[in-house]
C-alpha cells in the first residue's frame, strides 16, 4: 500500500460502488495486522511463526489484527496507514 493508491475526496462515492458491485454487496477489506512493542505476541491469531514479528523485532511482535479500521495505530516507528483498513476490488 502506497498513498498514491489512496482515493480522497469527491471520488470515493463511484468507487465504492464500483467496490460494492464487485463484491457483489459485500466491502471486501484488506487485513489490518498491528504489532505491539510492549507486548509478546500470542499465538491466538493462528500465524504462522515466521509471520510474528513480519515487521521487525524492534516493531514487536504482531498481536492484534484490527477489522474495519478507521483508527490509526499510536505505535512508535509506525507506518503512516497502519491500523487502517483498506477497500480492495
């Protein structure tokens, strides 16, 4: 995701029916993962291990996968859409 992808503004309405059409009613969205610096990650999200620490250990381990998301996450380092759930179609 780059923010050049990111649709602002007075085109977003024919867009998100041009999303809805071809999800045939349903908004599909892109997984949101945020990992926590100050937590260990748990194994209750059924990722693979390989994937818990997917943004680096000074990130911290991926402890929370965030649905339908319009908050930003307030970690330090972070990425400017993470915690943000994104349309795809």
């Amino acid at each position: 995701m780059n923010a050049q992808n990111v649709v602002q503004g007075d085109k977003v309405a024919g867009l998100l029916y041009r999303a809805m059409d071809a999800g045939e009613g349903l908004l599909r969205l892109t997984p949101t993962w945020v990992p926590r610096s100050f937590l260990h990650p748990g194994r209750r999200l059924k990722l693979h291990p390989d994937d818990l620490y997917a943004y680096g250990a000074e990130r911290g381990g991926i402890d929370e996968r965030w649905f339908a998301s319009t908050t930003e996450a307030a970690n330090d380092g972070r990425v400017w859409h993470e915690g943000l759930s994104f349309v795809s179609f």
